[in-house]
C-alpha cells in the first residue's frame, strides 16, 4: 500500500500542477457566482434554471477532469521511458495501474469537491437553503460514476498509445451511455432481430452511468436517495471499476513497453 499511495500521491501532485485544475477552479467561481446573482430578478425559476446550468457544467467538469489526467499516465511514463526505473525499483504492473488508478480518482474527487462547495454555498446564501446531505450523496455518486470512467480511461490508454485518441474514444462512449445508454431497451422493443438482441445484449453489459445522476433532486429539492439504493450504486460502481482495472492489467502485463 506504500507504494500505491506513493504513486497515486504523484498523479495528485501533477495534477494541480498543470493549468487544467487552476483554469476549472476560476470556472467554477464564476459559474456559482453567477448563479447567486441569478436571484437579482426574483424569479425562483430563473434560479433552478442557472442552477441545473451549473449543474451540467460541474458534470461535464468533472468527466473532463478524469478521462484527460487518466489518459496520459501511462503513454506519458513511456513516453519519457520513466517506466523502466519505475518497474525495476521493484515496482509490479499491477501495483503501477492501481497507483495510478488511486491518484487519478483522488484527484478528481477533490477537485469534485471544490465545485460543489463553492456551488453549494453560493446558492446556500442566496436562498437560505443547505441541503448538505443532498451534496454529499451528489458528490459520492457522482464519484463513484467517476472511478468506473478513470478505470475504463486507464484501460483505453493501454490500448491506444496516444492520448488524444483515448480521451476523445473514452469522452464519445461516456456521452453515448449518459445520453442514450438508459433507452437501449425501449429502442429495441422496435427494432427487428437481430438487431433488437445486439440492442438488448449492449443495454445489459454497459456500465449505466446515467443511474448516479441525481442532478434533478438538488435542483427541485425532490430530496434524499434512499441510502440503501446509494450502498448498490456503489457496489455497481465497484464491480465494473474492477473488471476495468482488472482488464488493464492484463493488458499492461502482456504489453511490450517498448513500443
């Protein structure tokens, strides 16, 4: 564990060094700003509008923040051929992809963090409303969304050795499963064979990232999750994070650093 906390405590501190996480962080003061100047026309749509704007930004964020840090580590360790000392320390493949993978999350999570907090006590302010335990169930589910994004990031980026490829791959298949993932089964109950079991089959193998999205309730304030469904989105989360991280290790493991 000391040497995945080493590694993953590497990620973080790369991380906030880049302008990514600084040029975010001035993003998210402005937005949330913005939003608790909204109550300026006395208007409690207009807010829940901004804020569902907000709301979509600090999503859209956040899937920014973890595919393209996820999506350089390796390709930038081989690229700099820093991987060969690393692995003769001795350090194990799969130690490396659960540092990284540990360091990336970390990260993002904290950048998470910063967002909804900034978010949360603007629009606090200005409506007299903190629904913190709403905040909190938002950030660990869209957190949990996110460690099954950064595993599957990771395993893009051994299969394809550049980094742009991998992210623009992995931010298409994130969006298709957030936007039309949720209405494969609906759309194959109109589609002939074979195409309605190719449909089914894609619908029940995907991860469902769509069902961490609970946006809507702190917008309309329609109140908590049930913390037992919270418990199996997690242990959702969990399971494909691990068959991810665990295909990426037999990916790395077979792969020639060389090339």
């Amino acid at each position: 564990m000391n040497t995945i906390w080493a590694l993953a405590s590497v990620v973080i501190k790369e991380l906030y060094r880049r302008k990514d996480f600084y040029v975010l962080f001035v993003l998210t003061a402005l937005i949330t700003i913005a939003t608790g100047m909204v109550n300026f026309f006395h208007d409690p749509k207009i807010v829940r509008y901004v804020k569902d704007v907000c709301m979509l930004l600090i999503w859209v964020s956040g899937l920014l923040i973890a595919i393209t840090t996820t999506a350089r580590q390796i390709p930038a360790e081989r690229e700099s051929r820093t991987i060969f000392p690393l692995l003769a320390k001795p350090v194990t493949r799969w130690q490396v992809i659960l540092g990284k993978f540990l360091g990336c999350w970390l990260a993002t999570g904290i950048a998470l963090f910063v967002f909804y907090l900034f978010f949360a006590v603007i629009t606090g302010s200005r409506e007299q409303h903190w629904p913190w335990l709403g905040y909190l169930q938002a950030i660990w589910l869209q957190w949990a969304m996110l460690a099954v994004v950064v595993a599957l990031s990771l395993l893009g980026s051994i299969v394809s050795a550049a980094p742009s490829s991998t992210t623009t791959i992995c931010f298409i298949t994130v969006a298709g499963i957030l936007l039309v993932g949720g209405h494969l089964n609906t759309v194959a109950l109109h589609e002939p064979q074979p195409l309605q079991t190719l449909l089914y089959t894609i619908y029940f193998l995907i991860p469902h990232l769509e069902w961490f999205d609970i946006r809507d309730r702190l917008i309309y304030d329609w109140g908590l999750v049930d913390w037992l469904d919270c418990l199996l989105a997690t242990l959702y989360a969990a399971a494909y994070t691990g068959l991810f991280l665990l295909l990426t290790w037999f990916g790395f493991r077979r792969k020639s650093l060389n090339t």
